[in-house]
C-alpha cells in the first residue's frame, strides 16, 4: 500500500521515489495499492505524480482517490479506483454490488462538480491551507522546545512530535485534550501494529480558518502537564 501524498507525515513523493518503488513492486510481483486522495492538495513546488503513471506500474496498480478531502464532502461518501490488474479487476467484478456500497445520485452529482467545476474554490482553499502551512511553521520554529517539526509538502495535515514539549512523553494527544481543549490525532495510531514507535507524535489537522488555527497553536504552546 502506498499513501502519496502521505498521511500523516505530508510527504509528497518525487518521480525518482515512486520510480524505486515501482522497481521494487515489480521485482516481488506485487498489486500496488495506491491512495492518492490528497492529490489535489499539493503546495509548490511539489507536484503529485500518480504512480499508475510511473513505467510499467499501471498493469499492477490500484489507484483509490475521491473528491472528499479536497472538496470538503466527505459525508457524501462517492469514492473512485482505477484497477490496473487485469485479474483483480476480474474478480472485483464478479463480487456483488452491495460488498462496495452504493454511492448516492447526490453524491455522483456533487463529485463531479468538485473535480469540473470547482477550481476557483480549489485556488481560495490552496491559500488559506498555504497561510495556515505557514502559520504553523512561525509557530514550530518559536517554540522553547525542539518540535523537529517538518512542513507538510501536501494535505492539511501537520506532524508535530511532543518528545521534548512540557507534556512530554507519550500519548500527547489525550493530554492535550484535557489541558489545552484541543482534539488531535493521536500518532500512535499510525503506526499500530508495526515496528515503529509514534506514541510521541500527534497529528494536527489545519484545515480551518486561520483566526481558528491561532487559537489552537496558543493553546499547545501554553499547554502544561
């Protein structure tokens, strides 16, 4: 499975990246399954590269995407995937309908008009998101603690680690819920049932008007345990 651009570190692959991917893909004899739901929601000077498009990736690749992310519907549910595989596509389509779900005629509707019509509101929502990216960034740099914060090359997404914060340790997250009143993700989530140890990291989600973001970012710097 390959997330690009990256939930919730932010990361966008480059065309070298995804190029040493599909070589490895290829070599084990792998399906690919590529989500690229935050595709549009790339800042410059990166720039998303589906990785169908990389070589001979296509003929293995599943790529699964929707407007819901970019265009702020997600409770419409309509989600879209390309099936490169000949034999999964097989397969997917001899599987009853209802094991997918079935999208609403509001949801078809509105899907389209995020990804035909929708891209002076696609611009509007690329500024905001780039003020908030940059917002985030001031703030991560004036921190009295090292935040080791990285600036997301896409999705709204922000990856703070709380190692060093006065909350410190782990779970960060639910303390600063109950010190700061505000809702994060909380990073160990994101790695669960691997190797890797995000038990001090959290997620913050900056899609929200900049006034709102302020606030937030005021709260987790005076948060203390």
């Amino acid at each position: 499975m390959l997330v690009n651009p990256h939930n919730p570190t932010g990361r966008v692959l480059t065309s070298g990246e995804l190029r040493a991917y599909a070589g490895a893909a290829e070599e084990l004899d792998l399906v690919v399954l590529a989500d690229e739901i935050h595709a549009d929601l790339v800042f410059a000077p990166h720039r998303h590269v589906p990785f169908a498009s990389v070589g001979s990736a296509a003929a293995r690749t599943v790529t699964a995407t929707s407007a819901t992310k970019a265009f702020n519907i997600a409770g419409l549910r309509c989600a879209v995937a390309h099936i490169g595989p000949d034999r999964l596509h097989d397969a997917l389509a001899a599987a009853p309908l209802d094991f997918f779900g079935t999208p609403s005629t509001l949801s078809r509707v509105a899907t389209l008009a995020a990804w035909r019509r929708s891209d002076d509101w696609l611009a509007e929502l690329m500024r905001t998101l780039e003020r908030n990216r940059r917002l985030i960034e001031e703030w991560a740099a004036g921190l009295p603690w090292d935040a080791r914060y990285h600036s997301p090359q896409g999705t709204y997404l922000s990856w703070l680690d709380f190692t060093d914060s006065p909350i410190g340790g782990r779970a960060p997250a639910a303390r600063l819920e109950r010190l700061a009143r505000v809702k994060l993700s909380e990073g160990a989530e994101f790695a669960q049932h691997t190797a890797v140890d995000t038990a001090a990291f959290a997620r913050l989600n900056f899609a929200t008007s900049t006034a709102t973001l302020t606030e937030i970012l005021d709260r987790l710097a005076a948060a203390r345990e």
